[in-house]
C-alpha cells in the first residue's frame, strides 16, 4: 500500500490533536503529515511519531500534492477550504456540520453504512458526536427488527464544546473536582463557551435554538440518524444536555421495535457488533460511566431494559468519547475504509 500525504486542518484543537493521535496509534499509512491551523497557532508543533512537526497557517496553497484532509476547524472553514481541498486532489473527510445533510455528499459512521462511502465526490461528512455514539448502539437492535421510534436524552460533556469547554469546566473546579474558590458560585469562568457556570450544574441547551423549541443540536441527531441509517420518517426526538463531566457523552435511549425482541437477542447482537462494548450487569453496579469509556474506542452500552408496559419497546444507556469514536476515530475510520480496505 502507498503511503500517503494527510493534512489534518485544526491540527492545534482538542479533535485536531486527537487526529493527529489516532493516525499514529493506528498505524495510517502517512507518508507526510501536514498540521495546518489559522495565524493564532504560528509557531505551534504537533508531534507525530516523536517528531515535532510545525503548524502551518491554513492557506489556498495548503493543499498540494495532498492525498487525504481531515478538516476540524468549523463550518466556516471547512464551506471555505474543502473544496479547494478537492480541486487540488484530496479526499475531504469533514468533522464540521457544513456538508452533513447535502444530498451528494455521504455522512458516514462505518459500523452502520460504510457503502455510501463509494458514492462521495471528494467530500465526506463525519456526523455529529451524539449521532454518532447513538446509531452505534441502536443499528444492532434496528438490523434484528426495524425501529420504528426513538427518544434520546443526552448528557454531553464540556469538551464536547472543544478545548475552550474542558479549560472553562476545570477553572470553575478544582483539582480534585470541587468548587473553585477562584470563581464564585453562580458565576461562569472567564471565556466560557457556555451560557451559564457548568460545575456543579446542567444546561439544557447545546447550540441555537430554533422556532420548533428544539436546538439545532438536538435536530442534528433527528435528521443525521434518518440519513446513516436510511431510514424513513418514523418519530426521533431528542434533549441535549450539557453537563459537568470533562469527556465522554452519555445517552439514555429507547427504541420502538416492529417486533418484540427478547433481551438476549439484543445482548447477542451487541457482543457481535463492531465498535460496540457490552457493560450490563447493573446488579454488580456495571453499566457504561464516563470516567471509565473516556479515551476507549468503543461505545459502551449498558442498562437494557424493556418498557413495563410496551413489550416492543426498550431502553438503553448509552456513553461513548465524543472526541474520539464521536470526531477523531470516526474520521479516521472513514479514511481507512477508503485507502486501506
């Protein structure tokens, strides 16, 4: 196999880094990496297999001679210099929210639908985090017995707000997680990325909120899950929660089936699955935690139960690291499918 020349755009932020890791822990096949980020990170390094290697100033020139960009570094950015990207030669796989729900443009998670990689035109979406730790756990259930309904809770963490939230929540905490006697209570830390102060506390809104009283986040689950999984206009909703935990997404989930499952069979489908960790012996006080999934590849899932009252309904809880399987992993999974399959 070639080797091949990997731009990694946001190169200097919490997933941009987290990139950089996962193409080395997995062995990718990068011949030169090219760690580029705006004029803020002049004079940055990124090390990639021991060796310092300096940040670029993200430019129209940044792309020569590219085989493969990772864009981290927002809508704006990636509308801006993905498809320069692509006229220069590179396969775009896009973390930001800018391509998603263009119709010529895949949005991949590759345990669920790895095929509409084949279709892309030099741009491929990497979904939102929650979306994708969801259809992770809930694809296994939906290929024994379509779904039929979904409601998802979220508990998203600080940094699921980048580098900015995980310093704001740290601040207003201190190092064994109590109150910082720096920042009073009520009060939010200084360059906080959220509305309000998050230690000690929960905010019920994650990103814009639109004229239908949901926010955008929470509707980027609902339309992105109805385009990975194909599926039709069954009812999905959603309440995203930001929360003061540093990593790792947590989600309460339940899922109508067309027929009623046992609950083995949804255990057995998600042992086998890929990408899926089974944690549910809740009597032994095992079930998914962010301390413990932080850093892990996987998406656990734990606490299975089916509804008292609706045999083919069941709920499910949810955690997996937003920063990795939910942005960098992902990504880099995409690519892999791509150039090493």
């Amino acid at each position: 196999m070639s080797r091949l020349r990997v731009a990694v755009v946001g190169a200097t932020g919490a997933v941009g880094q987290e990139m950089v890791s996962v193409l080395e822990s997995r062995r990718f096949p990068v011949s030169d990496l090219v760690p580029l980020a705006s004029e803020r990170s002049r004079g940055k390094s990124v090390t990639f297999h021991g060796e310092a290697i300096e940040v670029k100033v993200l430019g129209k020139d940044s792309f020569r001679r590219v085989d493969l960009a990772l864009f981290s570094a927002g809508g704006s950015i990636s509308k801006e210099m993905a498809p320069v990207a692509v006229k220069d030669g590179a396969v775009v796989v896009d973390n930001s929210s800018a391509f998603r729900m263009e119709p010529e443009v895949p949005l991949v998670v590759p345990e669920v639908n790895p095929e509409a990689i084949a279709g892309h035109r030099g741009i491929i979406a990497n979904p939102n985090c929650s979306t994708i730790i969801m259809v992770v756990a809930i694809t296994p259930i939906h290929r024994l017995s379509p779904i039929q309904r979904i409601v998802a809770s979220t508990y998203q963490a600080s940094s699921g707000a980048g580098a900015r939230g995980m310093d704001a929540l740290l601040r207003e905490l201190d190092g064994e997680g109590r109150r910082s006697s720096t920042v009073p209570l009520n009060t939010k830390a200084q360059g906080s990325p959220f509305p309000h102060r998050l230690a000690g506390n929960l905010i019920p809104r994650i990103d814009v909120l639109l004229d239908n009283g949901y926010t955008r986040e929470e509707m980027k689950m609902v339309h992105e899950t109805r385009k990975i999984m194909g599926l039709p206009p069954i009812p999905i909703s959603a309440t995203c929660v930001r929360v003061p935990v540093e990593r790792a997404h947590s989600e309460s989930i339940q899922v109508t089936t067309a027929s009623p499952l046992t609950l083995d069979q949804i255990r057995t489908a998600l042992r086998a699955a890929p990408g899926v960790k089974l944690e549910d012996a809740p009597r032994e006080d095992i079930y998914p935690m962010p301390l413990i999934v932080s850093g892990q590849d996987d998406v656990s899932v734990g606490r299975i139960r089916r509804h008292p009252d609706e045999p083919s309904t069941y709920d499910l809880w949810v955690v997996g690291d937003q920063v990795r399987k939910g942005a960098a992993l992902n990504a880099v999974q995409i690519a892999e499918k791509l150039f090493c399959a």
